[in-house]
C-alpha cells in the first residue's frame, strides 16, 4: 500500500517552490520606459460609430481600475529640477488636471491590457486622446514607463534616457499631467498652461543634483 504521506508532502514542497519562483519572476521583470512627441495638431480623427461604442465598452471597464496616488508636488519639482539644469535651462512647467486626467485614461488603459505602450487599445495615439478632450495645443508630449515603485525612480528612469529627458526639459511645454495606475506611469506635456494649473511648491529642491547620470 502506498505511503500517502511521502507522496503528498514532495507535491507540497514542489508547489511552494513553484510559487516562490513566479514571486522571484515578477520581481525580477525589467523597469520599461517609453516616449514619444508631437509638434503639430495634424487632422482630426475620422469618426467610427462602430469603434467608438467599442471603446465606450473598454473604458468603462478599465475605469474600475483604480489609480494609484502619488505625489504630484514631487513628481513636478523633480522635473522642473532637470529643467532648471539643463544645457539650455526652461522654464518650471505647472500642473495641469487635465492633462492628469488624460494621462490617468491611458494608464489604466495599459494597466487592463497588460501592455506598456502609447497607443490606445482603440488604435489611438497621444494626438487623437488629445483631440477628443478638445485640448486646444499645438504641441504634446508623453512618456510612459512600467514597474517603477517610487516618483523618484520613474523620474531618474526617464531622466536617463535621452528621448524622455527631451521631452521633460523641452522649453517649449509649460504643463504636465502624470498618473500611475497598477505598475503603469504616464506623463503628458503640453504648451497650452491655462492659468488655473497649479503651481509646485519646491522649496528644498533648490540644491537637490541632477537625476542624469549619462
């Protein structure tokens, strides 16, 4: 007769070992960035009755997902840092709650799909999202990045890489709007600034280095 004792307990272990390696797994996966930029309007988006219900669809889904809170303050003192000491200095971007909430759509957006990217799971891109709020720039921005925990992480990620960095210290972007929902950031720049965009409160980063190390 077979000992069930022996046979269950290697099973048991076999399982715990297993769930501590997928553990190991994720946290070992790769900090990811993304960034891209447009300088022009362009055409508006043609309209798709069809596409449109559909995306209706997924976004009152993915709204379920909440966003994670964070500190607006830091994540806008950090970057007009890098402003401030960058090789043509610009001046300190505000803090737009539109563009938040722009930025807020599109990470839960990624976060449902399971995918860090800049286009929409409805095929649409910074220029097209921007569009459909009626935000009346003519220029954008966005980076999005995965995995990073902390404002500061992110940031100093970013900062490192020399398309996002563009986009952070580009003179000609006044604004910004960030999220993070689950592990997925996004940023968005505009040239916009309407004057009820919130303004940072920075004392202390006055002598803080640059988060660029290349």
């Amino acid at each position: 007769m077979l000992n069930l004792k022996f046979i269950i307990l290697p099973l048991l272990l076999t399982n715990v070992i297993a769930k501590e390696s997928r553990l190991k797994a994720l946290m070992d996966q790769p900090k990811v960035i993304k960034s891209t930029a447009y300088t022009s309007p362009g055409t508006q988006e043609k309209s798709n009755p069809q596409k449109a219900a559909n995306t209706d669809e997924i976004y009152e889904k993915m709204t379920d997902i909440p966003e994670i809170q964070f500190d607006w303050n830091e994540m806008i003192c950090l970057v007009n840092r890098e402003r401030e000491l960058a090789k043509e200095p610009a001046p300190p971007l505000t803090f737009s709650k539109t563009l938040a909430r722009i930025a807020m759509a599109h990470s839960q957006d990624q976060a449902f799909h399971k995918e860090m990217t800049h286009t929409g799971s409805d095929g649409s891109n910074l220029l097209i999202r921007m569009q459909r709020n009626k935000y009346a720039g003519l220029a954008f921005a966005e980076n999005v990045a995965w995995n990073q925990v902390t404002v500061e992480e992110v940031v100093r990620a970013w900062a490192n890489s020399d398309g996002h960095y563009k986009n952070m210290v580009n003179p000609k972007y006044c604004e910004l709007g960030a999220s993070k929902v689950l592990s997925y950031w996004t940023q968005v720049f505009s040239n916009l600034c309407p004057k009820d965009n919130l303004a940072a409160n920075c004392k202390g980063y006055e002598k803080r280095p640059s988060l660029r190390t290349k």
